[in-house]
C-alpha cells in the first residue's frame, strides 16, 4: 500500500496540524489563482482586458480584494438569527478542505488514504447543502430565504444523478481490477477507493472518459449544479435574487462563502479528473503536476459554461434533472451493470 | 424519438453558442486583439465636435476674445449656469466683457448659448476627464485672456483714433471734393458764359454740353459704428 | 476671423484654486495636499493598498448617466482593468456608491437606506451634473429633485459632465484610489 | 373616419368640429360633458379605436374650469379624435370630479391616478386612486399654474 | 435590497400562504429605478404592482417655465436610449406647428440619425435583457456593437447619449463623407454581428425554454392598456408611426413592419432584432438617397411664439409611440406640454401580465418590454 504522507513524518503527533497547514496554504493559493483566472476568462471571453494593474498581469488582484475583505466592516443585522448566521460561513468553508485531504494527487502522494475515499468526498459535499440552507435562514431576508430554498432544492436533485455516474465508474473499476506493480498479484480493485480507481485507470492505459462517455458527460453537467455554477447558479441568482443567500453578509464572511465555492469546484473537477481522466498518469511530467493541469483544465471548462448560457428558470432545473438527468444515468449504470455482467 | 431528439438538437445548441464564445476567446487570448481602450495610457480621439464646457474663442486677428458683454447667452441659458458682467470700457467706444463665469455642473452642453452669440465668440471646449475632490465647477471663461485686455484695449483705442481720424479725413476730403467740384463749377459757368459771349458771334460751333462728371461715388457705407475692426488696417501679428 | 487652436486636451481655468483644497478625509484624519504630514504605519498602507485596488461598486444607476457607467463597465473602457470591475448588487459587499443620475425627492430616503446598510470603509462618487448640484433639472422651485448628492451621503468624488464621458468616471475612480492611499504614490 | 362611428357619436357630443390633420395632428374636435364622457369612450373603443392619451389643462383663472383632453386613435388608419370635457370650478373651488373610464380602457388607470396627483382631479370608482409619480407624503398638485412658479421663488430670494 | 419595507406597503400577506416581496429600488435588473412590490405564494407571483415616480424630474413642469427652444435640452433626457429620436421629434412638432421649412438634406441626416439611435437602444436591451436572464457575455458584445455607433453619432453631435443636435428648421452639423462611410462599414458589421447573435442566443435552448410562451399578452390587452412599440408588434398588431402617420421623410423609404402573434417574450425579441435590420435597410437608402443643400435655414426667427390652439404630433420610438401634446396661448412658452410616453402605457399592461408567473419569469418580462424608467416618471 503507498505509505501515506503521515507515515513518511513517522506517526509524530505534529501530523495533522502540518497536513492541515498544507492543504490551507495550497488552497489559499488555489483560490486566489482561480478568481483571477475566472476574471480573466471572462475578460478574455468578452474581447476585454481584465485585472492588469495590480501586479505584474494583475496577479495581485485577488490578493488587493482580499485584504481589503479582511479590514471590511462585519456587519451583523439586527433582527438576524445570530448562531446560525455566524456559524454558516464556517459550515460552508470546513467540510471542503477535508475533501481535498482525501485526493490522491499521485501515486504516493496522499493525505489521506481510505478505502472508500469517494464516499467521504460525496458525504462532504452533502454537508455544504446545510451551511447554504443556514445562511439563507440565518440572515432573515426574504431573498436569502429564497436563495436557500433552491439551493436546498437544487443540491438534493442533482445529487442522485451525480452518483449514478460515479457508480457506472466504480462498477467498471470493479470489474476490472488491476494488478500491483510490486506484488504483481491481481488484487480486488475497491472502486470507492479512489487510488485504485486511477491505478484502473493507469494500468490499462485507458481514461474512463472514452469507456464512459455519457457518464463523463452527466457527472460534469451535475458537477455544475452541485457547486452553484453558471446555468444552475440560482441559488445566488445575481439578477433575480440580488445576491442569494449571501446577501447579508459582508466583509470576511462573505469572502469565507467565494472561498467555499471556488474550492467546491476545484473539489468536483479533481474528482472529475480522477475518475474520467486518469489522476495522475501522464506521460512526462511528475504526477501530482498532471493532476493539477487536468482540474485546471476541467475550471476551464467550467468558466467558460459559465460565460456563455443564460440561467435556467427553478422548475426547468427540477424537469431537467428529473426528467432528463436522472433517467440517463440510470440507464447508462445499467448498461455497465449488463455489460460488465456479460464480460 | 422526439423526446431524445430533443435533449440532443438543444445539447447542439448549447455546443453552438460555447463555439462562439471560444472563438472570441482565442480572438482576444491568442489573436491578442481586444477591444479596450486603455485610458490613462491612451487618450481618446475626440471628435471635433466634442462638447465640453464653453470657452471664449481667441481671434487671430486681435488676439483675445470678442465678446461684447450683451447677455444673450445669459438669457437664452436653460439651466441658468452662465453669469457675465462687462460694459462700457474707458477709452474705446467697444464694449467688453469683465467677468464671465460659467457652472459646468449645472450646464447641459445644448449649445444654445453658443448659437444665441452675435460675435460668434463662443465654443465648446475639449475637456473631458474632469473629476475632482471639490464640488464647485465653475469656469472662469475671461481668465487666460486678463493679461492681453490692457494691450488689447490699447490697440482697440489706437484702431479707433485711426478710425476716427481716417473718418475726419475722409470727411474733410469730402467737403474739399465739393468745393472743388463747385469751384469747377464756377469755371465752367464762366467759360460757357465766354463761349456763349463768342459763340454768339459764330453760331455754328455746336456746343458740346460738359461730359457730366461722374459725381464723385460717395465713400462706400459709412462704416458701421460697432464693428470697427472690419475696416481696420491689418495690425501688426500679435505677440501671443 | 481664423481661431487660433492650441489643440491641446487642456484643463478647466477654475473660478476656485481647487488645488489649494485640502483633502478633507470625512472620517476624520486631516490629510494635508502633501502626503509627508501624515505618517501611516504600515500596514494601514497596506491595507489601503489594498482598499484602492478592489474597490467593488454597487450596481445602482439612476438615470443617464448610469447608461454611461454601464458603458464604463463594458468592454471598450473596462473599469475591470483597475479591479472595480466586480459590480456587486447587494449593499452589503459593496464599497463605493456611485450616484449615476438625477436624484429625485422620492429616491432621497432609499439612497440613504443603502448608504447606511453598506459596510466599512465606503466612499461615494457623484457622477454627473445632477448630483452635484441639480445639473440641468435645477431651475428656482424645483419641487421634484434633490440637487446635489451631498445632502444626502458625504461625496468624495465630484464627476461635472451630463453625462460625463467613461474616461472621467475612470478618471475618477483613479483620484478615488490617490485619495485612499493618501495620497501616497507606491512606485507606480 | 367612419360614418358609422359620427352618427354613434353625435347624441353624446354637444359640439364636434373638422380640425386641419396637417397643422395640428388631430383629424376631429369634441367636446362633451362629464356624465356623457363613458358612453363616448365606449363608442370609439367600439369602433376599434384605442385608448391614446388624457391630459388636463388649468384654465381655473382664465375660464373658471378644468379641462379634461382625452385623444382616442385607430390603430388601421391614424385617425385622432380629441374630446374635451370640461369640470367647473375656480381657483378657490377645492375638489373636481370626474367619472373614470378605467373599467372601460385599462390603459386610462394610470393615466388617471397621474392626473388626480397632478391636478387634483378625483375620479370615480377608479380601482385604487392614489399617488403614481410623487412621494408618498406630498400634498401638493404640482402641474397647476398656481404652484411652484419661478417668479414665487425668486421673489422669496431678492 | 432595500428589503426593510415598511409594513403597510406591502399588500397582501399574513395568511401564512403569501408573504409580500419588495424587489427594490435599486435592483440589478430593474431598468434603473423601478420597485415592484410582488405577492408571492412559494415562487408564484399572486400579485404585482409597480411603484413608480423614483426619477420624477419634472419635465411638464419644467416645459412651462421655459421658452420652446430653451426645453431642446430636456427632451432627449426624458428618454436617454432613444435620445436622438425624442430631440429631432420635438424640433419637427414645433416645426409643423410654425410652419418652418427643414432643407431636404436635414430631413435625411434627422431619418439616418434617428434609426442609429433606434439601433443602439435596442442593442442596450438586448444585452441587459441578457443580463436579466444571466447571460452576461452578450451584454457586452452589443455594449460593444453599441460602441461603435455611439462613436459615430459623437462624430457629428458631439455627445454620446444626450444629444441636443436638433435646431427648429435643421440640424446643428452637416455629416461629412467620412460619417457616410463609417455608417456603411458599421452597417455590414452589425448585420454580422446579429448572425453571431442568434447562434449564440436566440437559438440556445436554455433561453428558449425561459422565452417562449412566457408572459403571453394578447391583442385586446394589449390595446387595451395602450401598449405600443415593438411589444404591441409582438402581438399581432401592425402599428408603427412612421407608417401609420409618416413624418420626417419616412414615406420616401420602404421599410416593412415586422409582426409576430404569439405575443410572448420570445416574440418581443424577435421583433426588436428584426427592426434592428429595417432600421440598417432605412439608412442605407437614406446615405444612397442624401442630397446636397443646407442644413439650417437662413434666417431663424428670435422666439418661436405658439399660436393659440391644441396640437398633437407623435414619433415612433425605440419602445413605442412617443406623442407630444401641445397647448399654445400665443406666447412663445408652452401652457402645456404633454409628453404620453410609450414605456408608461406598456408598463402600466405588467400587473395584468405578471400575475401568475415564476419569480424568474417576472424579470423576463419586465425586461421584455424595455421599460426605462425616467421615461415613466417624467
């Protein structure tokens, strides 16, 4: 088994606390990199120029917005239903940095290693619903109140198809098993386990992209709406619901919540990269560098859909999910049950 | 198959529409082509008939502005922005402007005021990126012109003097070509009195009548009183 | 009669000396035209460094000169290039109100609403004649606007023009940013 | 114009008169009173005519009256009808009454509550009469030649 | 978000099933200052009403205190999109009433005028429409469009929005050969551009499914509450001022009306776009067509006094029907300038419209009328 990052700092109490530090500084920096990069893209999209005189392209803008979110005033509302509405932000900003603990960036390379790793990334991603939904109540605004409202709605909906097509993935993995290169033996592929799901991947040389095809394509149209992107961003429907649910706060927890979605997506597209598009096989270059540039490729996707559609009105989401959606991936998980079944 | 036909013909759609933005993005990305104007580093060409604030025109001719202090802006104004006081100034018969003082923050750039001048002294001006800690915008119009108004009114008087004087002169050859005109007169009344005294001895001479002499034209218009300076010699360049 | 055209871009001859103006900061600190009176710390430098840098403006148009504001924002003029291109609709995250357009009587009370429910260091641009003091809506007897937004929320920055082009409002928004640093010029 | 719609209109107007399209942009002059005005506008809504404008002119001083100008046009052909009816009442009359058509022309509602805010012309049975266009709290009728004149202020500065 | 509403505004609610909702003032996509106060049961609006007058400026107010010359500068900030059009339509009521003669050249620079200014509004609504429906790269695609027209029309007015460019009689500046040839080049580019457009938008699905039979007005509400402009075209009435009572030369260029029935958002889309390419047809005839002479007469007159008597003279703007009613007492002020705006009427349609609807759909409605809210307010 691929000793995990603790071992190498031989079981020392410090462990955690330095683990915990990493991932804080990688995805502060993540972040920054990525509302900059989302400024350009559409910047770039929209024949202008974008952040350029802060730093050398307009490197620094994010970090000028964060300092100046850092000295902002927080404003806490009077008639504001205090727990809830302190304790969201956190609730939104916590479970996401667990799920980066448990990515596997390369083949040794891996804070966490679990056997059913793909289960704790969905468990997490659930655990966001709930901060949303305690924001939007918590701040006792009728827009937040209904920003909420569809986030709730939103994320439970579009949650099944997003595990269907997971499932389709782990059926195949478990299928086919692989062997390890020391051992040398077949050994039973666990599917949830997202190492074994790229060293599937890794061994036969195959991406699970072109095996599965529609999968691929319904895990990144849910991936979307789990994470509040773009034809799904409803819950903080910028023309309809002045800001969604974060419509109240300012200052850092306001930045705490644009933290919690950028690194939801970084979450979902490495889990996309990780189970469509091989983790972090890659012909030259170092593991964990490949494993970034395909997550980086997958935001860029990710912003451009953003860019170009209009949003989709709340009950065409719930009809497009339940009628469309859903039928396909559990069609294309029965497929794979056949097929693998068959072989 | 319509309900498949569906989904696909609108997943083409939406495959369409990110064509697009992609081939804006490589324009703009790869082709490094935008379309932004990069203010502070590049100014606007502005079109010459940009409106900014009015200002008085400087004429080649004397130099400074030529605004009479009438008040027809002032009245024609919608927004009541511009306040100007002037008038009789010691020395020349010219009117001229002291104080003209305009708010741009209250003025709608119409133009009307610029349409109503009768010397035609006003214009846009090519101000545009004014922005300022202080909420008084008031122009003060007559400000670059206050060192030349001495000079100015020094050479309008001596413009006037030789008018003046030219005008004496011509009067006073006026009168000198009726005198003399009558003095001919007179000869010529003599002489035809000698030819009719000979005549009346051969009256065979037909007498040629004197050829009417063309009355002298009368110098043209009398100059009009308040615009002087059209017939003025041309002074000398001015020292701007 | 030939014009002689100095064809420069120039600048206004202003009745008022306003360089003379001190820059009266309304929250307090007395910061003289030359920045080495005040000696900040650090980090206040910083921070205001910052502050100038990500100034997120809220959306809130009133009348034509919001269509030029708009236009500021969009591609051509890019207000984004300075980072003030994020225009956030809630007040709550928002840092400067930029008054675009005529502020009628009725409009008084919500301006003052928003400006109240706006956090932190928050600064106010009044953009256009009418917010200075009643532009072209301002005849004696005027029942129906405000004239002038500084009866209603303390103005940093005064934009004249009706409307005033893009390139004043970014004009603008660069004294805003000498104006928070203090004046101060990091090596630009 | 349709003859049809004349003679449906002749009971109701007392006088109605040809006016020059060219020079002022309206093809016919009515005049009517204030309890005929509904039976009017059923009339050109009838015929296909749309509901266009209604204003108000402040002839308190001059004729003792307020006069209402409602303008109805036809959509297939320009054909404008102006009908003015009139309210008595001097400067010092208080309150001036006018049967509403909004039941008849849904497009006269708020041209209606704009008027009675303007003018102060209260009409009848309109769904909900209140202030459209100034703050909730004025009181005044801003559009009257009496209010808000420049030479009032002017007097009050010098 | 001024969602601190103070109680008794608010109709309706308190039964537990509605509860009141206060889109603002100030509102991303409320055109400007609109408030609209919805009832809302769940996402369903129950009932909606337009609270207007947060920009009233007092024009009719204004237009009494002045001179007709001295009112030039308000009339093209009554409507800022269509700035151009109200301007030369108040020169041509004035012109009508007093008989003033416009050089043929003035007629066609004023017609070629117009229909730019009538193409940049509508670009200004196709890209907040966008905006209100989420799409915010269009918004500044047509911004961009946009651009370049407003450029143009500076070359010769000298303002972007407000223009101030009609005198009674002509206009202030002739157009040179350069403005022809960049009207040209902008032509070819803009028909382009609305090929680029309906890839990118008008066929997208999202948009359709959020257009299409979405806010439905039918012919008799529509004439009923007055609707005009591209929203009442939109509803199967063939109405358009240039056509139905030319003025300003619109009878020497053949133009058709475009006309769709279904009267739904979509609809209203599709027919602002394609006035967009009647407005490109107009100005091509009008630059092939445009003759030599002078663009202001002579001698104009000191005060342009208004004889005694009721005039109406109404223009086609971007949004409808913009009539002007005039009363003369012989001086030269106005007794009374009534200005019947378009977006009051079509505004006025929304309670009716809106109730019924998605919260979402409200926003694309309101969007779909084009409504600018200075216009209303007066």
């Amino acid at each position: 088994m691929p000793e995990t990052l603790s071992q190498l700092l031989d079981d020392s109490v410090l462990a955690m606390p330095i683990a915990a530090g990493l991932i804080m500084g990688a995805l502060t920096i993540n972040v920054l990199m990525l509302v900059w990069a989302e400024r350009k893209v559409s910047a770039w999209i929209q024949r202008r120029m974008g952040p350029t005189e802060v730093g050398p392209f307009g490197l620094l803008q994010t970090l000028a917005d964060m300092l100046k979110l850092i000295s902002k005033q927080l404003i806490t509302p009077s008639n504001v239903d205090k727990p809830l509405f302190h304790l969201a932000p956190l609730l939104a900003f916590a479970p996401v940095i667990a799920a980066v603990a448990l990515m596997p960036f390369s083949k040794s390379l891996i804070l966490v290693q679990n056997d059913f790793g793909l289960l704790f990334v969905f468990a997490f991603g659930g655990i966001a619903v709930i901060a949303i939904f305690m924001a939007g109540w918590g701040s006792n605004n009728k827009y937040a109140l209904l920003g909420a409202i569809r986030s709730v709605a939103q994320s439970i909906s579009y949650e099944i198809p997003l595990i269907l097509s997971a499932l389709s993935v782990v059926l195949v993995v478990n299928a086919m098993g692989f062997t390890l290169a020391s051992g040398g033996s077949i050994v039973v592929a666990n599917g949830l386990d997202l190492s074994h799901i790229v060293m599937a991947q890794d061994q036969h040389g195959l991406w699970f992209v072109l095996v599965q095809p529609i999968a691929a394509i319904i895990y990144f149209i849910s991936a979307l709406a789990e994470t509040n992107r773009a034809p799904f961003d409803i819950p903080e429907a910028e023309s309809e619901l002045v800001a969604g649910f974060h419509t109240e706060y300012s200052g850092m927890r306001f930045s705490m919540f644009f933290f919690a979605e950028y690194t939801n997506m970084l979450i979902v597209s490495m889990l996309a990269v990780v189970l469509f598009f091989g983790g972090w096989d890659g012909p030259v270059l170092p593991g964990p560098l490949w494993f970034f540039l395909k997550s980086y490729m997958v935001i860029f996707v990710m912003m451009w859909v953003r860019w170009t559609f209009p949003r989709l009105r709340f009950d065409q989401l719930m009809t497009f999910c339940w009628k469309v959606m859903i039928p396909l991936s559990i069609l294309n998980l029965l497929a794979t049950a056949f097929v693998v079944a068959v072989l | 198959m319509g309900y498949f036909g569906k989904v696909l013909s609108g997943f083409g759609s939406l495959l369409t529409g990110m064509r697009i933005t992609f081939s804006q993005f490589a324009k703009t990305f790869f082709g490094r082509k935008n379309v932004t104007l990069q203010y502070p580093k590049e100014q606007p060409k502005l079109a010459p008939a940009f409106r900014s604030a009015i200002k008085l025109i400087r004429f080649e001719e004397t130099g400074t502005h030529d605004c009479v202090a009438c008040k027809a802006c002032e009245r024609i104004c919608p927004s009541y922005c511009i306040k100007l006081s002037g008038g009789k100034v010691e020395g020349i018969k010219k009117k001229r402007v002291a104080e003209f003082e305009m708010d741009f923050s209250l003025c709608s750039l119409c133009g009307l005021c610029i349409d109503a001048c009768p010397t035609d002294t006003l214009e846009y001006s090519k101000v545009y990126e004014e922005a300022g800690y202080n909420r008084d915008w008031r122009v003060d119009l007559v400000a670059e012109f206050r060192e030349y108004e001495a000079e100015f009114v020094e050479k309008q008087r001596v413009i006037e003097e030789k008018a003046a004087t030219a005008k004496k002169a011509k009067a006073e050859a006026a009168k000198k070509a009726k005198e003399a005109k009558k003095a001919k007169e007179a000869e010529k009344a003599k002489e035809a009195e000698a030819e009719a005294a000979d005549t009346a001895e051969k009256p065979d001479t037909a007498e040629k009548p004197p050829a009417l002499e063309a009355k002298p034209a009368k110098a043209d218009a009398p100059a009009k009183a308040e615009v002087p300076t059209a017939e003025v010699p041309t002074a000398e360049a001015p020292k701007s | 009669m030939g014009k002689v055209d100095k064809g420069d871009l120039g600048r206004f001859l202003p009745l008022v000396d306003r360089s003379a103006t001190p820059v009266v900061d309304p929250r307090g600190a007395e910061v003289a035209a030359d920045p080495a009176v005040v000696r900040l710390a650090i980090l206040d430098d910083l921070l205001n460094m910052g502050r100038a840098n990500s100034l997120w403006p809220l959306t809130f148009g009133l009348a034509c000169c919001a269509m030029e504001m708009m236009a500021a924002g969009a591609s051509k003029y890019d207000l984004d290039r300075f980072g003030a291109g994020v225009f956030r609709p809630s007040a709550r995250q928002a840092d400067v109100m930029i008054l675009a357009g005529t502020i009628s009587k009725k409009m008084a009370p919500v301006i003052r609403q928003l400006w109240d429910q706006m956090p932190g260091p928050k600064w106010a641009i009044a953009m256009g004649g009418c917010t200075i003091d009643g532009g072209p809506f301002k005849y004696p007897n005027q029942y129906a606007i405000v004239e002038g937004a500084d009866k209603i929320v303390p103005v940093d920055i005064y934009i004249p023009g009706c409307p005033p082009r893009p390139e004043a409002l970014i004009a603008g928004f660069l004294q805003l940013k000498e104006k928070i640093k203090a004046g101060r010029k990091f090596n630009r | 114009m349709s003859k049809a719609l004349l003679e449906v209109l002749e009971p109701f107007t007392s006088s109605s008169e040809e006016s020059d399209y060219g020079a002022t942009g309206i093809h016919r002059r009515h005049t009517t009173t204030l309890d005929n005005l509904a039976r009017v506008c059923e009339a050109f809504l009838g015929a296909g005519y749309i509901f266009e404008m209604l204003s108000c002119i402040d002839l308190r001083e001059k004729e003792e009256i307020m006069r209402l100008c409602y303008t109805f046009n036809s959509l297939e052909t320009a054909d404008r009808h102006l009908v003015h009816a009139d309210i008595a009442g001097g400067l010092e009359a208080e309150s001036f009454e006018a049967p509403s058509i909004s039941s008849l022309a849904r497009g006269a509602d708020w041209q209606e509550r704009e008027t009675f805010e303007m003018y102060g012309v209260t009409f009848v049975n309109h769904p909900e009469l209140e202030r459209l266009l100034l703050p909730e709290d004025a009181d005044f009728f801003p559009l009257r030649k009496d209010f808000g004149r420049i030479e009032d202020a002017e007097a009050q500065d010098d | 978000m001024t969602n601190a509403v103070p109680p008794e505004a608010t109709p309706g609610g308190g039964d537990g099933e509605v509860y009141s909702l206060n889109m603002g003032p100030q509102h991303p996509s409320m055109h400007g200052v609109l408030r609209l106060l919805l009832d809302l049961k769940g996402e369903e609006v129950v009932k909606a009403k337009p609270v207007v007058g947060y920009s009233h400026r007092a024009h009719e107010k204004m237009a009494e205190n002045r001179n007709t010359l001295q009112f030039l500068p308000n009339t093209s900030r009554i409507d800022y999109l269509s700035g151009m059009i109200y301007n030369l339509g108040y020169c041509q009521a004035i012109e009508k009433i007093l008989g003033i003669e416009v050089s043929e050249r003035a007629v066609y620079i004023r017609v070629i005028a117009n229909e730019l200014n009538r193409i940049s509004s509508h670009l200004l609504w196709f890209g907040t429409f966008l905006l209100d429906l989420g799409g915010i790269t269009p918004f500044l695609y047509s911004f961009d469009d946009r651009e370049e027209i407003l450029d143009i029309l500076d070359q010769v007015t000298g303002s972007r929005l407000t223009y101030c460019y009609g005198r009674f009689g002509g206009v202030t500046m002739d157009v040179d050969e350069d403005f022809l040839a960049r009207t040209t080049a902008f032509l070819a580019r803009i028909r382009e551009r609305l090929g680029m457009y309906d890839d990118l938008v008008a066929k997208n699905v999202i948009l359709r499914e959020r257009c299409i039979n979405v806010g439905v007005i039918s012919t008799e509400m529509a004439k009923s509450y007055g609707v005009t402009g591209p929203s009442l075209r939109a509803s199967g009435v063939v109405y358009d001022v240039r056509r139905a009572e030319p003025y300003g030369g619109y009878e020497k260029f053949d133009f058709d009306v475009p006309v769709l029935h279904e009267g739904d958002t979509m609809a209203r889309f599709h027919i602002r776009i394609s006035e967009i390419e009647e407005s490109c047809k107009i100005i091509e005839q009008a630059i092939k067509g445009i003759p030599e002479g002078a663009i202001l007469p002579k001698k104009m007159p000191k005060r342009f006094k208004i004889p005694e008597g009721e005039y109406y003279f109404a223009v086609e703007s971007a949004r409808g029907h913009f009539g002007m009613y005039i009363v003369g007492d012989g001086t030269d002020v106005p007794a009374k300038l009534k200005l019947r705006t378009p977006s009051f009427s079509n505004l006025s349609a929304m309670p009716e419209a809106l109730a019924g609807t998605m919260l979402a759909d409200t926003i694309a409605i309101v969007g779909s009328i084009d409504v600018v809210m200075p216009e209303i307010d007066r």
